[in-house]
C-alpha cells in the first residue's frame, strides 16, 4: 500500500497517492525541517493543497523510500529520500526524512514527518541503532 502511494505520488497522481488514507488523515511535521505548515495538515483536500503550493517551487522532485520499518500499534517507520531542483534556479536538493505512518485497517490515519530518525524511532517505539542512513 505505501510503496504504491510513493509510486503515484511520484507521477504527480495526488489522488492515487492518497486512495488508502483516510478522509480526515492527519499530517504533521516535527523538528527543524525548513517547512511552514499548519499542524495538522487534515484531510485529503488539505493535503493535497498543501502539496499544491509546497512542490510547485521544485522541478524533478521525488520521493525515494529507502527503508520500510513496521512498528507496534499499527505504526510503519519509512525512511525516505527526497530529491528536487529548484524551478527556474535548477539548484539541487537532498534530504533523508522519517515518516512515521499510523495505519488502522487498511486505511492511513496519519503520517508524522520527522528530521531526526531517533525522534522517530522514538515515536514509534523503537530502540535506535546507532545506524543512520546516508
């Protein structure tokens, strides 16, 4: 379910990307990640205006799932790469962000965006490794 949502996310299918959340999905970011958003970011047309205005500064961007992490209650910990230029400058971006999914049934309830992996760690329950991502 996730990995399709990245995949359709990615050809710039908002709709599909969101077809296994919730109508009321909740998305919030945590930490120091350079985003002004409101908290939460809720429901599906709010996501997807979010993400309107928020990739329209970027060309070439995307979403690259490096790591898919199941958790207690419900929870999926995906560490995740993002690349993009940015429109009309071409400047190159990189960055690793966490994403921390609640998944009840078959539907995604919320997504929290995390800087710091052992933030998400935490989040979710797990014990960090010592291991980060490059």
């Amino acid at each position: 379910m996730l990995r399709n949502a990245y995949a359709a996310f990615n050809r710039g299918d908002w709709g599909a990307a969101l077809e296994n959340a919730h109508p009321e999905i909740e998305w919030r970011l945590h930490g120091e990640l350079g985003i002004d958003v409101p908290d939460p970011v809720r429901g599906r047309e709010a996501l997807k205006a979010f993400w309107a205005d928020f990739f329209d500064v970027w060309d070439d961007y995307r979403m690259e799932p490096l790591d898919f992490s199941e958790a207690p209650n419900g929870r999926v910990l995906v560490t995740v790469r993002f690349t993009a230029h940015g429109q009309g400058s071409s400047v190159p971006i990189e960055l690793t962000y966490f994403w921390v999914y609640r998944v009840r049934g078959r539907a995604i309830v919320s997504v929290d965006l995390y800087a710091d992996r052992s933030e998400a760690l935490e989040a979710v329950g797990l014990r960090p490794t010592g291991f980060s991502p490059s």
